[in-house]
C-alpha cells in the first residue's frame, strides 16, 4: 500500500474513533437526560392527578375518578396509570402497551430507556384513601433519542466526506516531492537524469530530496565515464558518424548475431524507416538542412524505442532507417510504427522536411529465422504498401522466411497480378461500419478484394494494391471489382455498400465513363454505393475527384474519404468536395488509447468541423472496449473494426 493510501487511511480511521466517541457520549447523555425527564414527568402527573382525585374519593364518586384517570391517560404520555385502595387492591387500572412508530426495533434494543414511574397518597379527608401510580410512555422519548442519533450521525458523515476531500488532496500537494523522487528512479533507470527543483519546504522532505538529487548526479558522471569509453571503441566501426545511431554492419551483426542463437525461438519485428525526398531537399536547400533533418529523425525514433523493449537501430544509407525489435509481438511492432509515423510526421511543422510527406514506415513480424537481407527485402515490399496508403503511413505483414525460397520482388509481383487478373481470381469479404454503442445498427458495409496468387494463396488488397499501381493494372482491378460487386449484390442482405477506388482510376476518363454507365443502368434499384477514396488521392486530384463526386450523386450514390488524418492538408476541400463521411485514420484510434492528447484534440476537431458541414466521422481500427469507448466519448457517427466484426466472404472466384 502506497504512503499515500496509508496516511489517508490512518486519518479516516482516527475520524472514526472520533465519531464513535463523540456518537456514544451524545447518546448517553441524551438517554440520561430523557430518563430524568421521564421520571419528573410521571411525578409530576402522579401528585397533580391525586390531589385532583381526592375530593371525589371522599364523596364516593368513583364514576368521577375513572373520567379524571380517562382524561389523563387517552392524551397518550403515559404508559401506566393504576389507583389502588389502602389494602393494595387496584381500583382502577389504565395500561398501554409499548408500540413506538418511527423508531427501528434495533435501535430500541440497543439503547432502552429506563422510565421509573412516580406515586402519590390519595387522601379522603385526613384519612389515607389509596395510592396513585404514574409511568411515562417512552415513546416520544425514544423519537427525540433517534432524531438526535440521526442528526449526529449525518453531521460526521458530512464531515467525514468533506475531511476526506480535503484531506486527500491536501496528502497529494504534500507527496508531491516523494512522487518527484520515484520519477527520479525510474528516469534513472531510462538514463535520463533530472533535477527536482524547487526543493520543498517540508524540512525532512528536503533532505530526501537533496540526497536524491546528489545521487542522481553522481550516477549520470559515473554512467557518462563508463559510456565514453565503450562509445569509442566501437563508434569508429559500427557507428553512423551524422546521427550516431549505428551502421549497417552494426545491424546486421546484431540480427545475424540473434538469428544465429539456436535455444531461443526466432521471433521478432523489423521496421524499415524512410524519409521522404530527402535528395530534393538537398538539392534545393544544401545538405545541412537533410543532415539536420536524419539528425532530428534518429533522435525521434531513438526517444521512441527508450528502453521498453530490445532494440537495435541503424542508420541504413541516405534516409533509410533500420530498427530491429528482437522477441517483440505483432502489438509491439505497430505501436512503434503508428508512434514513428506520428512522431517524424511533426518535423513537417519544425519546418525541417521539404514537403508534408516526412516519412513511411513498413515492417514485417515474423516466427522463424530469417536473414538480413530477408528481412530487409520483405520490409521494402511493406514500405511500398505503406507509400501508397498515403503520406507518413506505416503497414506491417508477416513474413514467412525460407532459405531456400526466392525473394519475392517487383517482377515476381507483377507476373503474379497479371496472371491472377487473367484468371478473374478475386474475392469479395464484407465488413459493417455500426453506430457508437449500437452495434446492431449498420451504417453500411465496406467491401475489401483479395486475389488468390499462385492459385493457392490469398492475398489482401493492402498488399497487392500498391503493386498493382506500380504494375499499371490498377484501373483494370478497380473495374473488375465493381464488376463483381454490380453482378452479385442482388444476392446479398445488405444494400448500402462502401467500395474503395485508386486515385489512378479516378483521373482514367475511360473507366469513369464505364462506370458511370453502369451506374445508370441500375438506376432505380434499391443499391445504395459509397465511393471511398484516401485522403492522399484526394488532395492529389480534387479536381478530378469533385468532377467524378458530382457525378455519382446524381444518381443517388456518395462519396466517403478513407484514411484521413494522414497529410497535413487542411479541412478547406472538405466543403467543396461534401463528403458523405471521412474515416479517421486508425493510426489515431492507436493514439486515442494510448492516451494521446493530440489524437484527441485533432478527432475532437474535425468532428465539429465535419458535423458543422453535415458530414459523418467514422473511426475505423477499433480492436479494443478502450478504443470503442473513445470514440463514444468522443461522439463519432460511427465505427468500425474487429471489436465489431471480423471481414466475412461475399462472393468467390469472379
């Protein structure tokens, strides 16, 4: 248990004896009080009502002395009343039974009320008549003993709850020092050496502090000594002279090196890292400004990786970037990507990039040994999707290594589109966009394509799209997946349906035309069609892209803007443009459940300005509660992800 806890704790448990003590001496004096009173009461009845009764027992009016008892006792005070001759025997009698309302039973078990009765001579004449004897009923007693119970105990209540506000925000302004001092250590631990200042007033808190301060100081010269020696002696060999990061043997020696350990399982990640147009940016602004933009980078992607996980990092050539992340999973992998991604992207802002397009990071994951070159060739194949999913994007695949399977490259690629185009190998897997909090509801369906390579293997589009654009054979699968979508939809529940074009297909005049044909021939039909398109494409050809925009909504179809957030472009096009829907990139729903603030504002801002233009914000890449429950918070129109629904198969071989 923290100091914290314990101090607060220890408060509330002395409030409590406090109370307690305080509760039992009230209600004890209370009760005494209300017996004393009882007791003078039935007295006071007694002698009265006897010196009343006297005259009527000397005349024998007995009828008289019951009316008098009567009028007595029916106001309800007394819980006995009995007149008794000289002899002992009861004349009159008058008894209650003891039945309090409002008053717990518990209660009255717990504090009973002594009520002694009170007597009094009964006289006729000079002679001695009888005796009167009165007791109070406790009825009202025992409701003004629970009224005073009641009020005391919601007054310490009050007190307690306004003691424990207090006080615990008073303990956490006093431990602050003490909180400082484990950040201290742990920085510590991360090689970061911070100073507390100001000191705090608290005299043994200050010592701490002051001690704490001194270690931490003489620990950063004893690491920095240590670290200057073995920098030097491995700098000139395996060192990158600009960034200080390490060199290409450098990191080959470190993958070969683990690769090579035969008692650990081989499992790993390994992200490739490039900045973009960094040659333009020599050319046009000399090679200081690039060396101070790869400076800039490797201290990012080095203050990104701390000391979390295992690491190695490597300045590859120009602006290429190696980073091999020993026995991390596929999470820890596409934390770092999403967190590299969003961290070089804001070198755009120091104005130290040429262009918005900072950077691209592809990757791979993989469960059995692979080489660096394997790596390395597979991880291009990866930065290429990443290039095409639009500026300062990542993507991460698997990666299967076999020494004695030929890299896969561009022409390995293009032979294998080619071939699976020819053969109509295609298939169509649906997925729902919902409503926040109401995952029955659909919005509408987001179709994806994969082509089945080597008549065996199927492949998803965030793989094969980019080739298939490096390829040229872009526009001929866009056609042919809007072709099976407009042949086979009639079989499906489903009618309001998302498909994604390329940018390259939009500014093809011909396949604009052919679709739009198409689209006229199922005029009238119940097909609703949501044309998406990424943010980057957009930008690239808003003219192109307004055109083909106008003209699918006059037959009654939208338009949706896919993975924004990526580029730095203003919300300008957004209102000449009018989509139906922007999907926030999921690189920001990462963000948003790790707690970025940034990620937050931005979602925030473009809900208001996307609503304020009657536009839907859709957060897709939601996998986890966190995520979902952001994006509730956040009021988003709607979501989309595995936390929903897995992709499920629509249609087979075209």
């Amino acid at each position: 248990m923290t100091l914290y806890r314990q101090l607060l704790l220890f408060t509330m448990i002395l409030g409590f004896l406090l109370f307690i003590g305080v509760w039992i001496l009230k209600l004890q004096s209370t009760q005494q009080f209300l017996e004393h009173q009882l007791e003078a009461h039935a007295q006071d009845t007694a002698t009265s009502l006897a010196l009343s009764m006297s005259p009527l027992v000397a005349a024998e009016d007995f009828a008289g002395v019951e009316t008098m008892m009567n009028a007595i006792y029916d106001r309800g005070y007394y819980k006995e009343i009995t007149f008794s001759d000289i002899q002992g025997e009861v004349v009159s009698n008058r008894l209650a039974s003891l039945e309090i309302d409002g008053v717990p039973n518990w209660f009255i078990q717990l504090l009973p009320l002594n009520a002694p009765g009170g007597t009094s001579l009964v006289m006729a004449g000079w002679k001695q008549a009888g005796n009167l004897y009165v007791e109070s009923h406790p009825g009202y007693a025992y409701q003004s003993l629970w009224s005073t119970f009641a009020h005391i105990t919601g007054y310490f209540l009050l007190t307690g709850f306004i003691v424990f506000i207090t006080g615990s925000i008073a303990l956490k302004y006093l431990l602050r020092p003490l909180r400082r001092v484990e950040e201290q250590a742990d920085a510590i631990c991360r090689r970061e050496y911070t100073i507390q200042e100001p000191l705090p007033r608290t005299r043994e808190l200050k010592r701490v502090v002051t001690s704490m301060n001194k270690m931490t100081g003489r620990v950063q010269e004893m690491f920095e000594e240590q670290s200057l020696v073995a920098e030097k002696l491995r700098e000139s060999a395996y060192r990158d002279p600009l960034t200080g990061l390490g060199n290409r043997r450098f990191l080959e020696a470190q993958i070969d090196g683990t690769m090579a350990g035969g008692d650990n399982v081989a499992k790993g990640v390994f992200l490739f890292a490039q900045i973009q147009e960094l040659q333009i940016l020599n050319e046009e602004k000399g090679y200081n400004a690039g060396d101070e933009l790869l400076v800039r980078s490797a201290e990012i992607i080095y203050e990104i990786l701390g000391s979390d996980i295992p690491h190695s990092i490597a300045r590859l050539t120009g602006g290429d970037f190696g980073i091999f992340l020993p026995d991390a999973d596929k999470a820890d992998g596409e934390k770092v990507a999403s967190e590299l991604a969003l961290r070089l992207t804001g070198l755009s802002s120091e104005v130290l990039s040429f262009s918005e397009n900072v950077c691209s990071v592809g990757g791979i994951y993989y469960n059995n040994p692979c080489s660096f070159k394997e790596l390395l060739a597979k991880a291009d194949t990866a930065l290429a999707v990443s290039r095409h999913e639009g500026p300062n994007g990542w993507y991460l695949e698997s990666a299967d290594c076999d020494e004695d399977q030929p890299l896969q490259g561009k022409l390995w690629w293009r032979e294998n589109l080619e071939q699976s185009l020819a053969e109509r190998s295609i298939n169509l897997y649906g997925q729902h966009v919902v409503k926040p909090g109401a995952p029955n509801v659909p919005l509408h369906m987001e179709l994806y394509s994969r082509i089945t390579i080597d008549r065996k293997r199927e492949v998803p589009a965030g793989i094969f799209i980019p080739l298939a654009e490096r390829a040229e054979v872009i526009t001929q699968l866009d056609r042919k997946v809007v072709e099976l979508m407009l042949d086979t939809y009639h079989n499906w529940q489903d009618r309001k349906l998302a498909i994604n074009l390329s940018g390259t297909s939009i500014i093809d005049p011909d396949l604009v035309d052919w679709l739009y044909d198409r689209l006229q021939n199922i005029s009238g039909s119940d097909l609703d069609i949501y044309f998406e398109l990424s943010e980057l494409s957009v930008v690239r050809n808003l003219e192109a892209v307004t055109t083909f925009s106008r003209r699918v909504k006059e037959l009654g179809h939208h338009i949706g803007v896919d993975h924004f957030g990526r580029s730095f472009s203003n919300f300008g096009y957004l209102k000449s443009l009018q989509p139906t829907y922007v999907k926030i990139d999921r690189a920001f729903t990462r963000e948003l459940e790790l707690g970025s603030k940034d990620a937050y504002f931005f979602v925030g801002s473009l809900r208001s300005v996307a609503h304020s233009l009657d536009i839907k914000v859709i957060g897709e890449g939601v996998e986890k509660q966190e995520q979902l429950s952001l994006f509730e918070e956040l009021r988003v129109d709607g979501i989309q992800g595995y936390l929903i629904e897995q992709p499920k198969l629509m249609t087979s071989k075209f």
